[in-house]
C-alpha cells in the first residue's frame, strides 16, 4: 500500500495551520475593508443628511404697496431723499402687506401685525430699500416681493424646529408657527432652491438664513490662482534641478531631507510662518486671499517637489541614454523627451497638492481669514487678491461654531460643496494621469 502520511496531496499538520493562516489573514483584511466602507458610507450619509436643507431655503410672497407718503414725501423722486428713509421706514409696508395676505387668505389670527411680521427674516426691510434705492420710479406701486422667512420658520418647515423644542424660544411661539402652517396652505410661504448659498455673503448672528458661501469660494478660487501660479512652476523647477542637474553631495542631500521633512509639518506652523514674515514683516494685508495662496504655496510645494521628483524618477534612464546618444544636450534631453513622458504624474501631484491646500483651515484662521459679513463679491483680480476676504474652510469653522442651528446646518452644507471641488479635482488627478499614462 502507498503512504499517504508523505503524499505531496495530503498536507502535514504544519502545511494546514498554514493555510489556516491565510485564510484567517484574508479575512481580517476583508473585515477592515468593510469597516473602512461602513464608516465612508456613514461619513457621507451624515454630511449629506445634515446638509442638504442648506440648499433650500423658506421664502415668503408678498405684495406690497411702496407708498409714496412713506418713501418720497416730497413726490419729486430724489434720490437724496429717498435714501433719507433707513429700513424702519420700509418695515410698516412689510406690516401691511403681510396683514393683507393674512386677510386676504381668510387666516384667523390672534397675533399682532409687529408679531407676524416677525416671521420675515430681518434682512427684507434692508432687501425692500435695496429695490427702491435702484428703481426710485417703483415707488407709488404695488410690486410682488419674495423675502427670506426666518431661521426659525425654515427650520420649522424642515424639521429642525419643533413646537416642542420652542417652550423656551423668546424668537418664536406656537401661536406664529400656527400661522406659518395657514400660510403654508395658503401658498404664501414656500421651500424652494437657494441660490443665494452660492451668491451671497456670510451674515450676521441675527439672520443666518441670508448667509452663503458665494465670497468665501471667491476667496478660496482667487487663493488657488496664486498656489498654482507659485508652486507648479517652483516646484517643478526645483525638481527638476534636484533630480537631473544637481551634483549628489551633502549640500543637496540636506536639501532632500528638509523637503522631505516640511511634507510632515503641521499646517498650522505654514500660518505662524505667513502672519511673522507676510504680514508682520512685508506689511501685506491682513485677510487677503494673496496672503492666504503665499502660505499655502509654502505648504505644497514639498508635496509637489516629492511627487515631481517620483514622477522624473520613474522615466526609464535609456529614455535619457537614447537622447544624449543622438547628440541632444542635458537640458534638451531633459525638457524634451523626460519631462513631456512625466508630465503625467506631475500633474497629478500638483492638482492633489492643490486640493489639500483647498481643505486647510488652520493656517487661514491665524492670517485673519475668517468668515466675516460682506455684501459685494470683488470686481476684478486685483481686488480679489488684495480685499480682505473668507476662504470655503475658514467659512464652515466659523459657522459651525455660532450658537444658532441655521448656521450649523450650513456649516454642513458648505461641507458638501468643498468635498465636491476635492472629489472633482481628484477625480480629474486620475483620468489626467490614465489618460496620458506611458508604459514601457
């Protein structure tokens, strides 16, 4: 008979423990990639969840009569005079008009006009002179406006707030939400799209449900000009010379290790850096976004040399040997036949260090980038660059740390939008590097 306890198809004690081994090692690696999923997918759940109300807003119609005994007593259209009437002028014709949709709907009401009108957020009387103000010859007419109702009345309509949770709310009461649900019914009040979260301008404590990410992402684009203006071409150069030009000696070999190192430090010490020399030394402006791009250019460009340096590295050296060989000098060897076969994952790189430098917060906030009310997006590049002015994730930190709920539903909201730049440009990373992709 033939021994099986030596046959090559019968494993040993030592052969199964193993193959147990493995099999036990594939598990825990499939057990992590499902956590790592769970947790991704309960990330984007809880952004998308907490977030996506920031993009529609309560909005209340109303007609209201601009009545000239009120706006231009004199009845000669001056404008001078007109702008003699501030925003409490304006708030009796906002009374008024929300008195006559309530009349006119059959709505029953114990409140007060001073008591309904509270369901406006506090920015329409500023929104009503706003018209005036640029069409004085409106005046003496009924026009249909649409105002912003109040953080509390959005949040009622979406859930946030509850009849409940306002027992101790001094902005709002049963007897007001029981007339925002008859206006409701009525077609006087409405959810819709809000644009304004993509135009409009950080606002004040008292009216979140104005505020909106249009300038802080006019600051964080004008920040990316000057970041993709300074480190591609710095880093690229650098690299370049690091890897194809530069003598190997101890000189470059400190130069390699402390590139290597400021990839590692903290953003925050980039912000200490900017506010000592930029703005304390160079007297450059406090907030500006040019200021912002200079301490995020110091930031990528270590990560920029590193992926340049790997990029130029992976280029086969008989691409270089066959160049040099046909009578092509160093440089055109280089700038040639290297960089075109490397530009591939140069790009990816810089287009990955700009995203990173999109995200950063902590060496904005020590420039003075922080969220702040502003009314006008800048007018050309020059002003972008120098105005002061927010940045996407400096704008989500100082939402997410005011008191109102408003504001964190729209720190969520800003969330998303700053993810979807980072996917889009890391996504764009990746085609950019298949699509141009050279294999030998």
């Amino acid at each position: 008979m033939t021994d099986t306890s030596t046959s090559i198809l019968s494993p040993d004690a030592r052969t199964k423990k193993r193959n147990a081994a493995e099999g036990r090692f594939k598990l825990y690696g499939m057990a992590a990639i499902g956590v790592g999923l769970a947790m991704l997918i309960l990330l984007v759940v809880t952004i998308v969840g907490n977030g996506m109300g920031a993009f529609q807003q309560t909005f209340v119609t109303l007609n209201v009569e601009l009545l000239e005994s009120k706006l231009d007593k004199k009845g000669e259209r001056n404008i001078d005079d007109i702008k003699k009437v501030s925003t409490f002028g304006y708030s009796p014709l906002l009374k008024n008009a929300l008195g006559a949709a309530v009349e006119e709907n059959g709505i029953e009401t114990t409140l007060k006009t001073k008591d309904q009108v509270k369901l406006l957020s506090k920015s329409a009387a500023a929104d009503l002179r706003n018209y005036v103000l640029a069409d004085p010859d409106q005046i003496g007419k009924t026009i249909e406006f649409t105002f912003l109702a109040n953080s509390r009345v959005d949040g009622y309509l979406k859930g946030r707030v509850t009849r409940e949770s306002i027992a101790n709310d001094k902005n709002i009461n049963a007897a007001q939400l029981d007339l925002v649900d008859a206006l409701k019914d009525a077609g006087v009040i409405k959810k819709r799209f809000n644009a304004d979260f993509f135009l409009g301008a950080d606002a004040s404590d008292q009216r979140p449900e104005a505020a909106g990410m249009g300038v802080a992402m006019a600051g964080s684009f004008f920040m990316m000009l000057v970041v993709l203006a300074l480190s591609l071409p710095i880093g690229v150069a650098a690299s370049i010379y690091l890897e194809e030009f530069a003598p190997k000696n101890w000189l470059t070999d400190i130069i390699e290790v402390n590139i290597s190192n400021l990839a590692a430090v903290p953003s925050i010490v980039f912000g200490i850096l900017g506010l000592a020399v930029f703005i304390n030394y160079m007297h450059l402006p406090q907030s500006a976004p040019l200021v912002g791009g200079l301490v995020l250019t110091l930031m990528t460009l270590p990560t920029i040399i590193i992926s340049t340096r790997a990029s130029l590295k992976s280029v086969p050296p008989s691409i270089r040997d066959a160049a040099l060989g046909i009578g092509a000098s160093k440089m055109q060897a280089v700038f040639h036949h290297v960089l075109p076969l490397a530009a591939p994952g140069i790009l990816t790189g810089t287009i990955i260090g700009l995203a990173q430098a999109l995200g950063e917060t902590a060496p904005l906030l020590l420039i003075g980038m922080i969220g702040f009310i502003a009314s006008n997006a800048p007018g050309s590049i020059a002003e972008g660059l120098m105005s002061p002015n927010s940045a996407m994730p400096a704008q989500i930190y100082e939402w997410a740390k005011r008191a109102d709920p408003a504001f964190y539903e729209r720190a969520w909201g800003g969330i998303i939008i700053l993810l979807v730049f980072l996917i889009t440009m890391n996504t764009i990373a990746v085609i950019l590097r298949r699509r141009f992709e050279r294999r030998w």
